[in-house]
C-alpha cells in the first residue's frame, strides 16, 4: 500500500510538471498572438496615417520576440521581480512591451517654457 501511494504521488508530480509546462507554452502564445496582434494594428495605422508615422522601436521588436532563450527570463524575472508595486510592475512591463508611451510632465513642459 506504502508504495502504491508513493507511486500515485510520482504520477501526480509528473502530471503537475506537464500541466506547468503545458501552461507556460500556453503563456507564451498568448503572448505572441498579443504582440502580433499589436503588431498589426501598428502596421494598419502606419499604413492609414501618413509617412511622419513612428515605427515601434528595435528595443520593443526585441522586448516582444518569443520565445526567449532561459537567460533572457531569467533577467527580465529578476528585473520586474524588484519591483515591488503591482502596479508599477506591470506599467514597466507594459512600456516595455511598447504598449504604453511615455509622456513628459505637462506641468515639467510648463516650467520649461517658462524659463526660456
């Protein structure tokens, strides 16, 4: 009976390691089939809007290739792993990924302008 169980629990362990591996190959196309799809909404855009247009950055073409080599995950799982602010976290994580833009402070612009 002792081994019975001890057999059940192997077969358990190896079901959870296929269900984690499953899972992440899962992360990762939903992950690609994310920035393909912002991918071509930024090629539509360009095309609709007229040459002055920005084009996504190699550090964002970068940021959304996939998959990435264990090294890679490995830095970026340390990187947002620092931060300690959900929110935060995922604000980097979405301008990373070139989703969001950074804007200067409208009241910094302000000050600006008025010095000069």
């Amino acid at each position: 009976m002792a081994a019975s169980l001890a057999d059940e629990k192997d077969e358990i362990r190896v079901e959870i390691g296929i269900a984690r591996q499953r899972q992440k190959q899962l992360d990762v196309a939903a992950a690609a089939a994310a920035a393909q799809h912002t991918n071509n909404n930024n090629e539509r855009r360009s095309k609709s809007h007229d040459d002055s247009m920005l084009t996504l950055s190699d550090s964002i073409v970068k940021a959304r290739q996939q998959p990435k080599s264990t090294e890679e995950e490995s830095i970026l799982q340390q990187k947002y792993a620092s931060i300690q602010d959900l929110e935060e976290r995922a604000f980097n994580i979405l301008v990373d990924l070139g989703m969001v833009d950074l804007n200067p402070d409208p009241e910094t612009l302000d000050n600006i302008e008025e010095d000069e």
